[in-house]
C-alpha cells in the first residue's frame, strides 16, 4: 500500500503548478482603499505644515544672484606650489638668524645674528645660579643631544627612539 496521495488532475490541459484559487478581491480593495486614506492623510498633513511654516518662520525677499560677490574663505590658502614656499620660508628664517633687523622700534628691540649672540654670551657670560642641592640633583631629566639631526629648514629636530635590543 502506498500512503502518496493523488493530485486532481489539471483541468483543460493546465498544468501542476498554477495557483488555483483566484485572489481574494475584497481585500485587495480593502487594502488599496486604506493605502488612499493614509495617502490623502499624509497630503493634507504636510500641505498644511508647509502653510504653518511659511506663516511662522518669514524667509525674507529672495537673494539676489548677484548680490554678494564672492568671499575668499579665510587664511590659510592651500598651497599651489609647496615646495617652492617651503624654501622661502626657509630662506627667510635662515635671512632672520643670521642678519641684524628691527624686532620693534619703538621698544628699540633689534635682533642680531646668532653668532654674534653666542660671542656676546661668551663675553658677558650668563647669571650664576647656586649649585642644586642632592634632592634637587635626583629630580633633574637629561636631556639627550642631538646630533646633527636636521628638519627641512635646517633646524635641530627630535632624536630617532632608541633602536630595539635584539
């Protein structure tokens, strides 16, 4: 005995497969006239926001197209040829250490070369402090030295980390 049991069989030549019942057209009306009602609702909802807004919050007369002309964004500008500013500034820096110039004139402050400033502090010296005492000594930080470490102008930079031990 077998427990299968038999289809009907298709009817004008149809074959399995097809859905056989038609679609249930009260509900799809049903459906299609809630979708209206929430349509219309939402319509109505953001006609009569739109009119609140326009009432509350009054815009003013349109701008003009050309009634501000346009405005450069503040500085800094991005830079066209960088490489090129870069030695300019560089040489401008190299220009302030190594010439004599005017900081403010009406203070009568100049600057002068740094060579001439190490001279002048070998001549006059700097002011003594006393000696730290043990406690002070034990606070103090060394301070590595840099060795010929130079950045792109020319200036002393950070030392590499320390290699790793192997």
């Amino acid at each position: 005995m077998s427990t299968e049991t038999k289809l009907p069989a298709p009817k004008d030549g149809h074959r399995e497969g097809y859905e056989r019942s038609d679609a249930d057209v009260r509900s799809l009306l049903k459906f299609g006239f809630s979708l209206l009602v929430i349509l219309v609702a939402i319509l109505v909802s953001m006609k009569w926001m739109f009119f609140h807004f326009a009432k509350s919050q009054q815009l003013g007369p349109p701008a003009s197209l050309f009634e501000n002309a346009r405005v450069l964004p503040p500085a800094p500008w991005l830079q066209v040829q960088p490489r090129i500013d870069l030695q300019d500034y560089c040489q401008d820096q190299l220009e302030q250490l190594n010439t004599y110039g005017w900081v403010d004139p009406h203070n009568e402050v100049v600057r002068i070369p740094v060579d001439r400033a190490m001279d002048l502090l070998v001549e006059r010296g700097l002011p003594a402090r006393p000696a730290p005492t043990a406690a002070e000594a034990a606070g103090t930080v060394s301070v590595p030295q840099a060795n010929d470490l130079q950045g792109l102008c020319g200036y002393l930079v950070k030392p590499p980390a320390l290699e790793e031990k192997k």
